[in-house]
C-alpha cells in the first residue's frame, strides 16, 4: 500500500500554477464571445456584438489559394522560423504600397496571428521592470503582453471627451525613469479613434525628444472612414524607424481571423532576437496559412473596399441607434469596426428589482434579459462602457440594438 505524502505550504510543489501565468486573465472578448456561442448552441436567439472578427467569408481568391498549397507536398513541411522568404518580401512590398514604409524582408517576422508578434515584440524590447506606456481604453491583451514579457504597464485613460486620444501631456505626466515604450494604435480598439497625422507627429516627437521604443498596432490600417487625415508613425516620424515596431496582419483586413497569419516589422537585431524566441516557441505558421496570407497581401484590395463600404454603413446605424438611448452616450469611431459608448447614465439604477452599478453588471443584465452580448468596460481599462462590435450582419445589428432600446425603455 503506497504511504501518504503531504505537501508542506512552503514547498515548490505547494504553488500549482507559476505567477507569472497565474497573474494572466483570460481574454475577455474570446470569453463573451464563447458565452454567446454557448448560448446560441442551446437554442437561445443571442446576438453577439463581442467578437472583433469581420462576419464575411474570406475571399476566393486566397481561399483557393491555400487550396492548393494543401496539394503541394512542400507545404507539408517546416519553413524558416521566421515566415516562407517569398510571404516577407510580399508583406515588405505590401507595407511600402499600402502605408508608404521602406522596410527590407528581413526586417520582417511571420508570426502566428497579431497577438503572438505583439508578445514577441515586447519579449525583445523588455526586460524585467521596464515599464510600458498603455494609452486607455485599451485592447484587452495589451497588459497582458507586456506582463508576460516581464514588463509593466502603465495605463493613460483618454475619455469620450478627448474622442478617445491621449495628449503629450498626459504621456509625459506618466513618463518614468523606468519608461522604456510607447504603446500607440491607431485607429483603436476598442473605441474606434484615430489619431490625426499632426497628433501622430506631435507624439511621435514626444518619443524622440525621450528616447523611447514605440510598438504601433496597425491590423486596422484600412478601416479609416470619413477621408481621415492619418498615417503610419514611421512614415509621419522617420527619425523613429530605428526605434519603431510595426505590428500587422491579414485578420481583420481580410477576413482571416481563424487563419492566424501576422507579423512585426522592426529593426533587424529585434527581429533576429524575435525570431530566435519563435524558433523554440512555435517554429513557424503553418505553411498553408503562409501560402495563403502570400495570396491575400499580393492581391489588389478590391474585397476590402467591399467590407469596409459595409462597415462604414454600420457604423452611422449603431451609432444613431446606441444615441437613441437615455443615459447612452455614443461618439462616431473614425476607424476599426467598434462603437464604444459610455453607459454611465444607465448605472446606479435598478432593473427588474436589481441593482447595476457597473458596466460589468450591465453586460451581465443584457445578456440574461435582452439576449444581447457585449464586452464591459472593465475588460479595457474603461469602467462605465461598453464595447459592441458592429463586424456583423446588418439585420442582427439593428435587432440586437433595438432589443438594448426596449430594455431600457
């Protein structure tokens, strides 16, 4: 018979799950949204404004491009750790057609969707204790990224009032000695905003004067509406190409979210540092993947147009929709595929004999009652918002928004 054995407190076996992972939420817009799933699969009519993923087929073309690959035996083998050679030089021709960057191929790392470049951007920049500026609201992920990479995050909220943009001010007011990165995305999620090309030089001018990093986001770079007046950091800010990260992919362009393809681009010692991580992480994307991302970015952008004709008329419906709301307050977003509206005027009421004082609260209540799922505030460093969605079809979007004005009226 096997003899019993404790485990004392202060044991290392005693701590199950390290820190670092144990410190790590999990993805609260994967999360609302694997509800909504959930419940759709028992019957339940939900409507689900909480995934960023654009509810078109990803087009033919790139379909039948990995079709294909799947055919050559090639592609049924490892690639470079760091992309197909042929997908860098496409991504490098894409960049410099799309926002004006001169980049070389090998400044290019292939990687398993944005969030895995993101990781690895911050795990070349970072080392323990650097602090990382994080303008508000922010995408869930960011902090998590940063923590990860054994840096801090220090949030810089922006509000409705300020269309959602930080100033130099406030970043300056929130610059350490430990300040190593800037973290700018444009246009945002989750709010939609998008930085003017006279806003982007003024920051981008502020990170030079101090010597820092910066990691911008673009997976959004073609869902700017209204004829916009932005661009590219590098490209505004050329004197920060040698301290500058890119971070793009063909998810949200493309409709290829489930395909998992994106990339960073950057100065060659943080790309070659990036790509070695990958080389014992991951090793590469999949090769069919890669094969078709070769056929999305090469490919003129006529179905995006399409998609983005799409989501522009969504826009100016659930914004006036979201405005038609007492106690919802709904700026336009310039950018992206979100509407962010403050629900503060809904909080510290009671519904059906319940008290809801928080945006958390009020995502809860919707869904239970109006079958309406959305991403609280909360999860983006914003209390008192909520995120919804507008990447899905147009009779669901206007059924969904009406149920919200029935709730709550």
């Amino acid at each position: 018979m096997a003899s019993e054995q404790t485990v004392s407190p202060g044991s290392p076996r005693s701590r199950r799950v390290s820190h670092r992972l144990g410190a790590i939420a999990e993805s609260a817009t994967l999360k609302v949204d694997a509800k909504a799933k959930a419940l759709k699969a028992e019957g339940r009519p939900v409507i689900g404004f909480g995934a960023g993923e654009p509810d078109f087929p990803t087009p033919d073309y790139i379909v039948e491009a990995a079709v294909e690959a799947c055919r050559q035996p090639a592609n049924h083998r490892y690639t470079p750790a760091g992309g197909l050679p042929e997908l860098k030089k496409a991504i490098a021709e894409k960049t410099r057609r799309d926002s004006g960057l001169e980049v070389d191929p090998s400044q290019v790392l292939v990687t398993n969707g944005g969030k895995q470049a993101i990781y690895a951007a911050f795990a070349a920049m970072l080392d323990p204790g650097d602090e990382v500026i994080v303008p508000a609201p922010y995408w869930t992920s960011y902090p998590e990224a940063i923590q990860l990479a054994g840096g801090v995050p220090v949030e810089v909220l922006a509000d409705e009032t300020q269309e959602y943009k930080v100033t130099v001010d406030q970043l300056e007011a929130a610059r350490t000695d430990r300040t190593k990165v800037l973290l700018f995305v444009s246009p945002s999620n989750p709010t939609g905003a998008v930085y003017s090309s006279d806003e982007i030089r003024a920051i981008g001018r502020w990170v030079e004067d101090n010597q820092l990093w910066v990691l911008t986001d673009e997976i959004y770079e073609h869902l700017v509406y209204d004829d916009a007046d932005t661009g590219s950091m590098p490209v505004l800010c050329p004197y920060l190409q040698d301290n500058c990260v890119v971070v793009n992919g063909v998810a949200k362009t493309y409709a290829m979210t489930g395909w998992r393809v994106g990339w960073m681009i950057g100065p060659p010692d943080l790309v070659k540092a990036a790509t070695n991580l990958q080389s014992h992480a991951t090793s590469n994307v999949a090769n069919v993947s890669q094969r078709a991302a070769l056929a999305a970015v090469s490919g003129d952008l006529a179905a995006v147009a399409e998609m983005k004709k799409a989501f522009d008329r969504r826009r100016h419906t659930i914004v006036a929709m979201l405005n038609e709301i007492d106690g919802v307050v709904c700026p336009m977003p310039g950018g992206a595929f979100y509407a962010y509206p403050s629900v503060k005027g809904l909080l510290g009421k009671e519904y059906d004999g319940r008290l809801i004082d928080s945006s958390a609260d009020l995502a809860e209540y919707i869904l239970e009652k109006a079958e309406v799922a959305a991403v609280p505030g909360e999860a983006f460093g914003s209390p008192g918002y909520l995120r919804l969605s507008y990447a899905l079809g147009d009779d669901d979007l206007v059924e969904g928004v009406t149920r919200l004005q029935k709730l709550f009226s």
